[in-house]
C-alpha cells in the first residue's frame, strides 16, 4: 500500500514538476532544484479563481495530474511487486525520473540535464552496489560496473552511428537529450539492452508517426516506453 499512495502522490506532482523545470531551463542545474520549490512569483487565488481562460486550464492541469497518479501508483505497484524488495527503491526512483522525463520532453521538446545526468550516476552507483537488476549472476558474466558502463558508452554512440545514415535527409533524428537519456538508460539496462530498447523505441516512433501522420515529436516518450518494457519483459522471462 505504501507503494500506491507513494507512486500517486509522486504522479500528482509531475505535471508541476515537469512545468517548473521546463521553464527554468537553460539556468544551471542546482538553480533550477532550487526554483523548482521556491516560486519566486505568486498570484492571488481571490484573483486568479475569475479569470475564466486560467480557471480552464487550471482544470485541465488537476485532470492530467489525477491521470499522472492512478498511472504512477499501477506502475511503482508493479515494478514493487516483481523486482527485488531488498533493492526496490532503487527501482522506483529509476521509473518516476524516466515518468518525470515523459512529461517533460511531451511539453517542452526537451530532455534536461537536471534529470538525466542523475539518472545516469544512479545507474553506476547501483551497478556497483548490487550488480545488474536484470542480469542473473553467472560467472560468465561482465561485472555490473563494466557492464553498466559499456551500457552507457552504447547508449551514447549507438545514436550517433545510426544518425549519420540518416543526418544528411533528417539532422534532428536524435538530439543531445535523446542521446544522453539512452546513454542514462545503458547504465541501468546494460550493453546486451540498448540495441533493443533503441529498435524498440524506433518502433513506438514510427507507430506514432502513422497514427497521427507527423514527422517530428518528442522521441524521448518512445525511449522511455520501450525501456520499461524491455525492463518488465526482461525480468519475467528470467524470473
């Protein structure tokens, strides 16, 4: 139960999360955490409560954040009751920065550093606490800390290769935020898991384009998606 009330509660806050970051950006790092609980700019809601167009949006934005946290509670419920409890926090918090990046990226087109560099020095500190989360320890096995950092060197130069086949018709195929996050991601999933959460996410891209017949949009959702699939199928075949 704690799981649930937890994920909803972190769900109801990322539609806030991800405007407060969003507008904050390109200021450094430890300045946006800090405006990020420190509005520096109030209203009055006496005043705010008549203005009809703000009252609108304002429902719209209590709406999204709802459907944020029934989603993020179902998911950290999910991810609590299948990995390791010993080490479930850890994977928590991966799924509600990947969630966060989601919103993010959907409204702003962006991928900040604020979050996937921390992302990505989580990955590296639970390789070298626990060994690999996906993994079942084999003495064939490269360490976790070598394998989640060929992880992360994949998912930084993978990009780059596939781009230079495609640069010279589509040059914004994968931006510096879409690069770092799979290079975050590798550091978590490890090499064997970056080529397929990478097809993966070209997947979801191109049904995405089919359905709503646009060729630009935010590719970081894609990554995410195909991640946390590739995470939860992982773990149930070896389970």
């Amino acid at each position: 139960m704690a799981y649930i009330i937890s994920g909803f509660l972190f769900g109801l806050l990322i539609p806030y999360l991800a405007r407060r970051i969003g507008k904050q950006i390109p200021a450094p790092m430890g300045l946006i955490w800090l405006k990020i609980f420190v509005p520096t700019h109030y209203m009055p809601w006496t005043k705010l409560k008549t203005n009809e167009a703000y009252m609108e949006l304002f429902k719209r934005y209590v709406m999204r954040s709802i459907g944020w946290g029934i989603f993020c509670a179902a998911a950290t419920f999910l991810f609590a009751l299948n990995f390791d409890a010993v080490f479930t926090w850890w994977y928590i918090v991966f799924l509600w920065i990947l969630l966060l990046l989601v919103e993010v990226d959907k409204r702003f087109m962006l991928l900040p550093d604020v979050l996937t560099l921390p992302l990505l020095i989580l990955g590296f500190l639970y390789a070298a606490q626990n060994g690999f989360w996906l993994l079942i320890p084999e003495p064939n096995f490269v360490p976790a800390p070598i394998n989640s950092a060929l992880g992360a060197c994949a998912g930084l130069l993978m990009p780059l290769i596939a781009s230079l086949f495609v640069v010279w018709k589509h040059p914004e195929a994968f931006g510096d935020g879409d690069i770092k996050l799979l290079a975050a991601i590798g550091a978590w999933i490890g090499f064997a898991g970056v080529p397929l959460v990478l097809l993966g996410a070209c997947a979801f891209f191109g049904a995405g384009w089919l359905i709503n017949r646009r060729r630009t949009g935010p590719f970081g959702p894609a990554i995410v998606y195909a991640t946390l699939i590739y995470a939860v199928f992982e773990f149930a075949v070896l389970k």
